[in-house]
C-alpha cells in the first residue's frame, strides 16, 4: 500500500518509493537521505501534528508536514492501518 509520509502514524515504518519534490527542495530532501529504497519509521509529532519526527539511517530528522508531503511510502502489509 502506498501512502504519502504525512498519512503515516506514529511507530509505522515503510520504504519510501520516490520523493516528488524538484529543484531546491527535492535536492535538500535527498541531502536528507529520504531517497527511494530507505526504511523510515514516524517516531513522534508535535502536538498540533507538525512537524513529524522520523528514524532513518540510524538517525533521527524531523521535517514539515510541507515537505512531507513530496514523499510517497511503501507499507508493509502488516502495518496497515
């Protein structure tokens, strides 16, 4: 099933598939690591639901629900919602 990262709940992880975002802000989203084939798990959002912390790559990011939303990610049928 694939979701946008913004519709992830807390303690979910999955595979990100592609990142839509272009120019500056594709290029910082991947400087970010948040590339196709990366395992993310949402581990924590600030009380009004943004921004989202994630767990990536031994590392933990937190990014606005704005530029959450460029990235698409792959769950496992397991952790559906």
């Amino acid at each position: 099933m694939l979701v946008n990262l913004r519709q992830m709940h807390v303690d979910q992880s999955g595979t990100i598939q592609s990142v839509d975002a272009h120019g500056e802000l594709g290029r910082r989203i991947r400087d970010m690591g948040l590339v196709p084939g990366t395992e993310v798990t949402i581990i924590g959002r600030a009380p009004l639901k943004d921004p989202v912390a994630l767990r990536l790559k031994g590392f933990t990011l937190t990014l606005r629900n704005s530029e959450a939303d460029f990235i698409t990610v792959e769950l496992p049928e397991e952790n559906h919602d």
